[in-house]
C-alpha cells in the first residue's frame, strides 16, 4: 500500500532559515522515496530526470509523451513546447534556420509521407513569448519557471492526495533545486511557498470542519 497521504502530511514544520535549521531539499526527497514503492519511485525518478539536460532527448520524450501517467504526458509534452519555443526563439535571435536543433517527435524511422503531424495545442505559447522578449535575463529565467509552477497547479488542481499530487511536488521540488543554485533566497521562498501549499493542501482535505 502506498502513502501518499503520509508524504504530503508528513512534512516538517519549516521556518524561514530552513535550509540552515531544518530538512534539507534532498532530505525531503529522501522521505517521498522511503514511504512509495518501487515501482512508485520509478515513475518519481524518471520525472526527475526529466529536469537533467543530459537525459532529455528524443527517446525520453518518446517514453514521456505515451506514458501511462497523465501528469506525465501532460507535463511533459508542455516541457517539449516550451524547449522547442525557446529554441525558435534563439534561432530568429542569432539569425540561425528556424527547425536548428527544434525536437520533432516525429519517429525518424517513420516512413516519410510528406506530412507532418499535427502540433498539439500550446495555449502558454503567447504567455511564454511574452516571457522571452524580456530583458532582464534572471527575471525572464524566473518567469518560465512562474510558467512551469503554474502548469503544475493547473494539471494537479483536482489531485489532492494521489500519486498526480505527488508527481507535481516533485518536479516543483526540481524547479526549486534550479533556484538555490541560482538564487539562494529565491529558491527558499520557493520551497516555504511548497511546504505552506501542501500542508494546507493537507488539512484542507482532512481537518477542514467548517467545510
């Protein structure tokens, strides 16, 4: 039996000096692996490495995008838009062709029929080109990720205490890893403004008895 509603209410109480006085990031990583299963955390551990540029590529989203979990394949074909968005940006930037280094998930063992398959919809692609016209380069590093987080609430937001809620604690744990190396305070309010949803999240569902 798994624990997810052990994961999310076991969370420590903490403070604002966290990273000094309280669990760490990896700590808290370590209690979500010792209470799933090991299939469990094989699903954990593959959107993990979603958030490592050396494992990306075109068979990780291939496995991404027919995954068995919705929040996978959500949140990752949402991952592959914005890659792909911010190479055509960088592209038209530097004057490059268009397609350069643009992920096609098209199988290229495919047979070639002229005709490419449809593009899904990305309804953030105004937002996120919006987001890379900026410049200020760390503010337009902590929009995207405002983005993500965002995307995360919005695939999560009738997930309470299932597995889902956990995949989107976890890639939002990721994102906040980015910021602490980054932006030290940035990355702790990110991970006091997780620990304060959740717990809140928590007691939301099983102690709200005014509701």
């Amino acid at each position: 039996m798994n624990n997810y509603v052990y994961i999310i209410a076991g969370l420590p109480d903490f403070t604002p000096d966290w990273r000094h006085g309280g669990e760490s990031l990896d700590g808290y990583l370590q209690q979500i692996h010792e209470l799933l299963s090991a299939k469990d955390n094989e699903v954990v551990n593959f959107v993990a490495d979603g958030f490592d540029k050396d494992k990306i590529g075109y068979e990780f989203y291939k496995e991404a995008l027919s995954h068995r979990m919705g929040f996978i394949r959500d949140f990752f074909q949402f991952d592959l838009n914005v890659r792909n968005q911010k190479v055509g940006y960088l592209n038209n930037a530097l004057g490059r062709s268009p397609e350069k280094d643009i992920l096609s998930m098209r199988d290229p063992e495919a047979e070639d029929t002229g005709l490419e398959p449809e593009a899904p919809e990305f309804k953030e692609q105004a937002r996120l080109q919006s987001i890379l016209e900026g410049n200020d380069i760390l503010a337009r590093e902590r929009g995207i990720d405002d983005l993500y987080w965002d995307k995360i609430d919005e695939l999560t937001l009738f997930d309470y205490l299932n597995f889902d809620k956990i995949l989107g604690l976890v890639a939002k744990m990721m994102i906040i890893r980015r910021w602490l190396i980054l932006d030290e305070q940035t990355g702790r309010d990110m991970f006091k403004r997780l620990v304060d949803e959740v717990r809140g999240t928590f007691k939301g569902v099983e102690y709200n008895e005014n509701k």
